[in-house]
C-alpha cells in the first residue's frame, strides 16, 4: 500500500520553496490557532500556500484544557472559515492535546471530547471527516481514556522510534490504529529551513479523509501512460483532416479543457507522475507550432517523440519546462 509522507509546519519553521516542498512531500498540516484567541502568524499564509501549489492542506488547533473546550472550538472554527477550509478538500480539523491543563484523566478526556463534538458541530462534519486527536502514547494510553476518545474518530499519533531511521515506507511500518503516524520531530525536507516534524499515511487513509481533494486530483495510477496520450494524440489525428492546423488547434483546446488538468490538479500531478511531462510536452509542441503559423503538423512524429520519452525526460520537462524536441512541419500542403 502507498505511503504518503508529510509535515506539519507552525511559526517556528521557515518555508524557502513552496514548490520544493510540494515536490517532497503530499501533505501539509499547519498550525491554526491556540487557546481561546492565539492565532499562528503563518497560519493563513502557509495554509493558502500549501494550496496553491496543489498540496493536500490540514490544520491544528493546540489545546489549553485550563480554558472553556466550546471557546477554544469556536475560535478554531472562526479561523478555518476564514481561510476557506472546506471539509473534504482539506484534512479534517484536529485537536492537539499535549497538556493537561491539571485535569485528571476523566475530565480530561471530557474535556478533549467537548472540544471536538463542538467542532463537528459547528462545521457540520460526520463519519470519517469528524475531528480527529493528535496525542502521543502516553496521553493516549495513560492520561486520556484513549478507547472513548477514539471512539469514531481518526488518530494523529506521535511516536519517535529511537534511534530515528529513514522515513517508513511500508504500512505495515505504521502503529496500530494510526491514520497519521507523526514518527520524527527532526527530520529534514527540501523547501523548509532546519528541522520540522514528519508525518506519514497510508493513500488508502488520506482519500477516506479528504476525498474531495482526491476526486479532483490524479495520482500516478490514475494517469496516462506516455504510449497512452501518443496512442490518443494519432487516434485524433485520423479523426479529422490528417493532422492539419484545424486537428492541432481542436486537440490543444481538448486537453487543455479536460477537468483532469485543472489548474491545481494539474500542479499536483507535476508532483505525483512523471508521465505528465510528456503531456505538457505535447501542450508546448502544438501552442508552439500553431503560434508560429504552421498549417500542417506531423501527428505521427509527434505520437512518435512522445512515445519515446523517457522518465527521466519527462521529469526533466516537468521541473525545468523543458519541450522534447518534436518535429513539426511548417510547409503548406
């Protein structure tokens, strides 16, 4: 099963490349709020950020069980509205519960619950979308009453194995019970200054809690291979006119429309699938060619390159905007 990895990010952690970070990890949770009236600085940057490079984007609120549970939900509530957070296209709210506040396990737990039944209610959230707890063992297993608090809810769990190896990379690495297993607090992702925690998740888990943001975006097994988009740009060009300019300009205009390239899905998939550089290949050759007044292009030489295009080249298209070189004809019939 498909392991996705992940950071959480707040104040204290510096973002030099958005489109750095999108390329190393699938997931973004960002410090909200904390207590009845904090709000992180960086909160709403990095949130629209996150989104805007086509980043699956979650957030926190970090929990002061000395104040009123309902106030604190409210104002966590007040900021997701506010940045525009929508229930599965985002990670569901989470509670993060790492003090106690002098509550015994009881009414800790009481309170933990009162916070996020407040949340579902005010966002109106259900089933696998309700609040989900973000707590280490020890709160889990010994401060809380974990079973009651879980009780249809999703877990974050934060579990350091020592000594920290390499990001897991199969879910039969993830602990028991886990959607999201936060396994380090120093690890070291391109596009992020310093050390940051990381997260990781099953794909399985991550479409259950936001299947919108899925629905909207291809991963790799749901793209065309590059002998799949050649197969389908020949296919066209029989279908009118052989490959003239009316063929390029009907053709360009279909895949640039086509709902699986979406503006943020299509920056998603630069992340997800190399077979997209031949694509956007594709794209380049024919704008390029109708720009420059061709009236006939050779499909089949196009077909051709682009079936030829390796991973590595269409990587390469994909972070540099590199065009594969494709013969186009220029002369009029």
């Amino acid at each position: 099963m498909t392991i996705i990895r992940g950071v959480d990010v707040s104040a204290y952690q510096t973002i030099t490349s958005w489109s750095r970070l999108e390329r190393a990890v699938g997931f973004v949770v960002v410090k909200a709020t904390e207590g009845q009236s904090y709000t992180s600085r960086t909160w709403r940057r990095y949130f629209a950020d996150a989104r805007q490079v086509g980043l699956l984007a979650g957030s926190y609120h970090f929990a002061h069980p000395d104040q009123d549970a309902r106030a604190q939900a409210a104002h966590y509530v007040s900021e997701l509205r506010a940045a525009g957070w929508r229930s599965g296209r985002e990670l569901p709210p989470v509670l993060d519960l790492e003090q106690s506040g002098g509550l015994g396990r009881s009414a800790l737990t009481a309170w933990a619950l009162t916070f996020m039944r407040e949340v579902d209610r005010r966002l109106e959230l259900t089933g696998a979308m309700r609040c989900g707890l973000y707590v280490n063992s020890d709160y889990l297993n010994n401060r809380t009453h974990g079973s009651e608090l879980l009780a249809g809810r999703w877990l974050w769990l934060a579990r350091w194995p020592s000594p920290r190896g390499p990001w897991p990379d199969a879910d039969d690495d993830m602990p028991a019970g886990a959607s999201i297993w936060q396994w380090t607090d120093r690890t070291t992702v391109s596009g992020v200054s310093g050390h940051l925690d990381g997260d990781v998740a099953t794909l399985a888990t991550l479409r259950r809690l936001a299947p919108t943001y899925y629905d909207m975006t291809p991963t790799e097994d749901d793209l065309p291979t590059a002998n799949e988009i050649a197969d389908a740009v020949w296919a066209h060009s029989l279908t009118s006119l052989a490959g003239n300019r009316a063929t390029a300009e009907t053709y360009l205009a279909h895949i640039r429309s086509d709902a699986w390239y979406a503006p943020k899905a299509y920056e998603q998939a630069v992340a997800n699938a190399a077979h997209i550089g031949a694509l956007r290949a594709t794209i380049d050759t024919l704008a390029n060619a109708l720009a420059a007044g061709a009236e006939n292009v050779d499909v089949e030489a196009l077909a051709r390159a682009v079936r030829e295009a390796s991973e590595a080249g269409a990587r390469a298209a994909l972070a540099d905007s590199v065009s594969v070189d494709i013969n186009v004809d220029e002369e009029s019939s």
